[in-house]
C-alpha cells in the first residue's frame, strides 16, 4: 500500500492545495490543529505530502482491518510467528531513478522553529551485517542535498555500524519513506538482535490483510518495502556530526549530541510519490511508538499474574512513559507484582497504574477514578536509580519509577465497586 492507496481508502482527508515553504513550521501548525483529521499536502516545497496518517488507534485498527482491541493481539502473534517476505522483480518504488539526490529539493519540512534542521521523520532504514537483518525507525536531519545526520540509539542499527566501523567498511543501507502500516510498526518493534522485522511485517500483513510483505531490491542488494513511496540508498559512514535540537516524542526538545552522518548515493521514487510526515511528539508519533510496546508488556505482566487482561500506553504519557494494566487478581500482591513485570516489559516506562478488569483502561476517565477511589499511597512502589528514557526532560540520567496499584483488596470488592442500575 502507498500512501495514495492508503489516502484513498480514508474518508476525512484533509487537501492543501496551496504552497507551503519547507522552513516555515506550517505543516506543524496544520497537523497539531486537529491530530484526528488526515491531510494531504498538495505542494509542500512542490511536492505531495500526508501526515496524522494513523494519528488515533481507529485509523491504525482500519488500515490494517482488525478492531482496535484485537491490534495488540495481532501484532504479539506477528512477533512470534514472523512469516516469509513475497519477492517482486518490479516494486513501485522502482518507478523512476537519480543519483543527483537533492534533499532539499523535497517535501521535507522544518518542524519546530529551534530544530537543528529539516527533519526526516517517518523514515526506516534498512542494513545487513553478516547475513542479519534489521529494520528500524530513526530521526534523519537533512545536512545538505545528500547528507543526512541520523540518531542512532544503542540498538540494533548501533550495533551493526559499529561492526562495520570495525571491519573498515561503510555500513550499506535504504531509507524508505511512506511504506505501509505494518512496515512501521514492524520497524517500531524492539525485538532480538537479528530477528527479521521485514518478516514480522510479512507476519503483521499476513493475518490483517492475507497477504504476505512483496518486496523489491534495491541496487545496493538490500530488500525493501515493494510499495514504498521513497527509497534511498546510502551509506553509513565513520563520519559524525552535531545532531538536533529536535522537539521529540515527549514535545520537548532533545539536546544536540554528535552521531553518524549517511550520504544518500540514489533514490528511488514511485510513481507520483508522497512524503509521509510523522509530526513530533504527536498522536501518530506516539502510536507508531508505544503500540508494539504493548504485546510484549502484555506478555511480560502475564508471566507475573496470569490473568492479564489488557495493556495500554497511554497518549497522556506520550504513549511511552506512561502505562495501564487491568488484572484479576488471584492473591493480594498481585498489583505490586504486576506494577515490577511492567517496568520489565518496557524499560522506559516510568509511572505504571494497576487497576481491576471492571475498569475500561482506553478511558482517562475512568483509570484516574480507580486511582481516586481505590488507591492509598501505601500501595504504592517507588524506585530509585533505575534507567530510563533518554527523552524524559526531567531525569537527571535514572529515573525514579512509581507504579500505582488501584486495585480492590481481595474480599473488599462489595465497597468499591460503582453501583449499577439493573
Ligand atoms: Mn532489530
């Protein structure tokens, strides 16, 4: 699916005819207005882009056909069961071709007036080392017409960099812009090192869509999305370079560190191609973010209390400070049990709130009611010193984490639940 499929099938799309300068911040302004609302920029420095694409958990659960309460299922399947990639001799994206990259020439915008730069911020980026395969999510500032500084984390893209620094080699990779939703969250997957998000996607598109991942290759011997909008190929090198400020997911900006810079060598675009814009900070941003956090949390709270219901990072919390978890409980201490398995299941969680199954945990509303109701702050664990999110502006290098159990005690139920009408 390329973004103009994925348009098409929307109907609340927002169209932009008029021209709109790269460096301005009007593409921000427009998609923070109302993040629900898709829009589809006719002429953003004279080209097409889309951005709040899959800005609520409804246009996520559509695109990829699935009830928003199913998607976490889904996608916990998806990473334990990764399925085969379909190879195509002609993807889309190999439409039409340049090795005279002009960054600036395209739809790239300037987010926030004291970003570094002009930033790439739905891109994935593809490399092999040694037979491995890795697909993931980063921040690329646009240096000039052909370079870009691009955030690596210590993750998998890190480490496969660093094995190529040490071999002497440029590490080969493909950016690619506007691929399809599972691609992306597929990309947004902290899985082991050498598991194959390109299969997880295949796995992801398989029980949404029925079909499996197509595929195409670029010159440079890497597999990518067949339906990209925009590849490019490029090459990681020893150089470094100051990167950001760049406003985040938290909405605040992060500080300037050096990292890698990557020179594009070609790219590759489909036929009338649009730029995906994935606002900082924003809905989609946090979704594309937390949701694959969910099914491993999910997973991981389950192995401390086995009736598990449901997970949720809530958008309050950026998607990934935050969470929520409704259980059973079999025992008392389950809640305190359930708050260390969530901070298991995801290490940048900070503050994590228990509740029982009767609450609806997608509903603010009713979660600070259990908290209001149900919780004394002696049923509440506090710990010192643990790492956390780089992105969180108010930890001084750890974090304290606090997790909340608003949970019944075990034979008190009869006081606290809500009085219903019959
Ligand atoms: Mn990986």
């Amino acid at each position: 699916m390329s973004v103009r499929d994925h348009l098409s099938m929307m109907d609340d799309v927002q169209i932009l005819d008029s021209f709109i300068e790269a460096d301005s911040s009007e593409v921000t302004r427009i998609l923070q207005k109302n993040q629900d609302v898709t829009v589809h920029f006719k002429n953003l420095n004279g080209g097409e882009a889309a951005g709040n694409l899959l800005s609520t958990r409804e246009k996520m659960a559509k695109a990829m056909n699935v009830g928003v309460c199913d998607i976490s299922e889904l996608l916990d399947k998806a990473i334990a069961h990764p399925e085969p990639t379909l190879f195509t001799e002609n993807p889309e994206f190999r439409y039409r071709c340049t090795e005279d990259v002009n960054l600036l020439s395209l739809p790239i915008p300037k987010y926030f007036p004291e970003d570094g730069g002009r930033y790439i911020t739905a891109g994935v980026i593809i490399a092999e080392w040694e037979g491995k395969r890795n697909i993931s999510f980063h921040r690329m500032m646009v240096m000039d017409k052909n370079h870009l500084a691009v955030r690596l984390v210590p993750r998998h893209l890190f480490t496969m960099h660093k094995l190529a620094k040490k071999a002497g080699k440029e590490l080969d990779i493909s950016i690619c812009v506007g691929v399809c939703p599972c691609a992306l969250l597929a990309a947004a997957t902290s899985l082991d090192f050498g598991v194959d998000e390109l299969e997880v996607a295949s796995a992801i598109r398989k029980s949404a869509l029925g079909q499996p991942m197509l595929v195409g290759r670029t010159d440079n011997g890497l597999l990518v999305p067949a339906n990209a909008d925009y590849v490019f190929e490029a090459k990681l090198t020893f150089e470094t370079t100051a990167e950001g400020p760049f406003v985040d997911i938290t909405g605040t900006y992060d500080q300037v560190r050096q990292e890698p810079v990557i020179r594009v060598e070609k790219m590759w675009t489909c036929k009338d191609p649009i730029f995906h814009l994935l606002l900082p900070g924003g809905y989609e941003h946090y979704l594309l973010m937390g949701m694959p956090r969910e099914p491993v949390m999910l997973k991981t709270v389950r192995q401390a209390v086995p009736r598990t219901h449901a997970v949720r990072l809530t958008e309050g919390g950026c998607c990934w400070l935050h969470g929520v978890v409704s259980i059973t409980k079999n025992k008392e201490g389950d809640g305190i049990n359930a708050i260390m398995a969530a901070f298991t299941g995801h290490p940048s969680l900070k503050h994590v709130v228990i509740v029982d199954e009767d609450i609806d945990i997608f509903d603010d509303r009713q979660v600070e009611w259990a908290i209001a109701t149900r919780f004394q702050a002696d049923r509440m664990l506090r710990i010192e010193g643990a790492a956390g999110s780089s992105l969180d502006a108010s930890s001084s290098g750890t974090t304290w984490k606090v997790g909340i159990d608003a949970t019944i005690p075990l034979g008190r139920e009869k006081e606290f639940q809500k009085g219903v009408l019959d």
